[in-house]
C-alpha cells in the first residue's frame, strides 16, 4: 500500500483540491451508480457534496439511523442537505445496530460490530439494490494514522489493514479526503458551500454515541448519554473548543436525593482544544460553566448524580474514551 500524501491546510488550494476531486469521482464511477452516508459531520458533508458535483441524480446519499446519533439527527440534517439541492433518504436500521452491540463491552468489539452491521450488513442491502458499485466515504488521514498506530480501529479504514471492501462488502470505496486532516476538510467544506454549522461542527465518532458509553451499550444508556450531549452542546457550543462530549460510565456511584441514598449515575464531560485531533489538550473552562454543566446534567438527565471534568491531555488520554 503506497503511503498517502498530505496536503496539509496551509497548501491546499481548494478551488484546484474540488476540482480534481470531482474529475477523480467522475472518472470512476463513469455511467455508474455510486451511493454514500452522510452522518452530518463535516467530513461525510463533505463528500456529498463532492458526490452531487460529480454525478448529480446519480449518487444516492443516505443517512443510516443507527439508534446512536443525537437527538433529531436524521431528519435535521435531512433538511439541510435539501435546501442545498441534494436528496437524502433515511434508513431506519436501529434494531439491527441494537442487535449487534447487544452484550458487547469490548471497545474493539463494539467498533467491529457497528462496522459489519453498517459496511457488510446495511449498506449490503443498499449497494443490491441501487446497483452501485462505489461507496463515497470521508476517510481522513487521522483516522488512517490512528488505525495503523494501534490507538484505535477506526471503522472506515480497511486497505491500510489489507482489508479488500470489494472483496469482503462487495462494492469498491473512493476515498476523496484521505490526504487531509480535520482542518483542511473544513476549509474545503466552506469552500463547496456547505453553511458553518456543518463545516465548524465538533468532531462525532463513526461508532456514534456508542463510543460514549462505557460498557455493554442498550437503548438506556445511548438515551441517557444523548440527553447529556445535548445539555453539553448546548452549553460548550460557544466556547471556540475543537470538540467536547459527554460520556457515560459504567459504573454506579452514592449520591444522595432528598435526603435519602440516589446510587446513580455518573457523566464525564470532555472539552479539547486542538489543530487536527492527534494532540489535544483540555480547555481551561470557567468554574462557573463547569458548575452549570453539573446542575443541568444532575437535573435534567434521570438517573444521574456524579458530575465529572476530564483534565488529562491526548496523548495519554484519547479524545474519545472508547
């Protein structure tokens, strides 16, 4: 496998950098039928775009409702991508994704398990029956170094592992930011038009809210974890940092409700600053957000009293917890 070049942010030259991609996608696929997910990150937004640019009505764009994504995802990023003239069809896929986490509390295994079930499983169906025979994914090189490295297995990296897609999903994936990092993917959102609130959004793991929960991951949980991020999001969106989360424990602690016991329990808020997610350090947040962070959570998610801060950097830390 050849090594991938960078082009780092301060090179790329995005009118040129759109340009090759479209002619690149085009070429491929040809005549041909090529389908894509969006997930409403920057870098599967991306891509879609650069899809529709290269083959119009000829790229079928879905967004898999796995269970796992945030609260009104689907539809919200649905309408968004219709008002830029691209049409998203949603998947509802929840018991299949529910399915196959089910008693899983491996890190690894709960990746590979969203990782059949979307590639092998779901998107199995969609390539039959589109007759497509490319899936347009937004790889970016961080997720290819940090497969490689061992840090964490990214579910969308599968040739630098000597994994053939056409071979075991049967359809070959393009790959159109692979030579970038987070930085430069956001300089080439805005460029293909794609409004701020998609191409400046944190970061969101492919595994979904299910790398936000520690343990075996139920229907339960991800609404408790979901509940939490919107209260996080809501609260941090303003702050300029690179990304922050809520995580989910697994384990119960003492709280106290009322006066009586409450054994609960408890959230991990994450907040990072950094370039482009291969070293991170946690943003320095006034007391004052911490504590209103606590109260909100403690108040408006059932379940939960223990309200914590992460304050170690990437690395030892990762910026996801799973």
């Amino acid at each position: 496998m050849p090594s991938i070049q960078e082009i780092k942010k301060n090179e790329l030259n995005t009118d040129r950098f759109i340009e090759e991609k479209v002619r690149e996608i085009s070429g491929l696929v040809g005549d041909g039928v090529a389908i894509n997910a969006l997930s409403g990150g920057v870098d599967s937004s991306a891509v879609t775009i650069l899809g529709h640019r290269a083959l119009g009505d000829r790229l079928k764009a879905y967004f898999i409702n796995n269970g796992i994504m945030r609260e009104g995802e689907p539809q919200a990023i649905a309408r968004i991508f219709e008002k830029l003239g691209v049409k998203i069809e949603i998947i509802d896929a929840q018991d299949e994704f529910f399915n196959a986490l089910k008693e899983i509390t491996d890190p690894e295994e709960k990746r590979e398990a969203i990782t059949q079930t979307f590639y092998k499983d779901v998107f199995g169906r969609l390539v039959r029956k589109s007759d497509a025979k490319y899936l347009l994914q937004g790889t970016i090189l961080t997720d290819v170094d940090e497969t490689i490295a061992g840090i964490k297995r990214q579910h969308n990296v599968f040739e630098q592992l000597g994994i053939d897609p056409e071979k075991a999903f049967g359809y070959k994936i393009i790959e159109p930011l692979i030579q970038l990092r987070k930085d430069g993917v956001r300089k080439a959102a805005a460029a293909l038009g794609l409004p701020e609130s998609i191409y400046n959004r944190p970061p969101f793991p492919g595994p979904a809210l299910a790398a936000r929960v520690i343990g075996a991951v139920t229907r339960e949980k991800i609404g408790i974890v979901r509940k939490a991020t919107t209260v996080v999001e809501e609260e941090l969106r303003n702050t300029g940092a690179f990304q922050y989360m809520a995580i989910l424990h697994e384990d119960k602690v003492t709280g106290m409700r009322e006066n009586k016991r409450d054994f609960g329990l408890q959230i991990e808020v994450r907040c990072w600053e950094s370039v482009d997610a291969r070293k991170a350090t946690p943003t320095k947040l006034p007391y004052e957000t911490l504590t209103k962070l606590a109260d909100r959570i403690v108040n408006e998610v059932p379940g939960v009293v223990s309200v914590t801060y992460n304050i170690a950097s990437k690395p030892p830390s990762t910026m996801e917890v799973v």
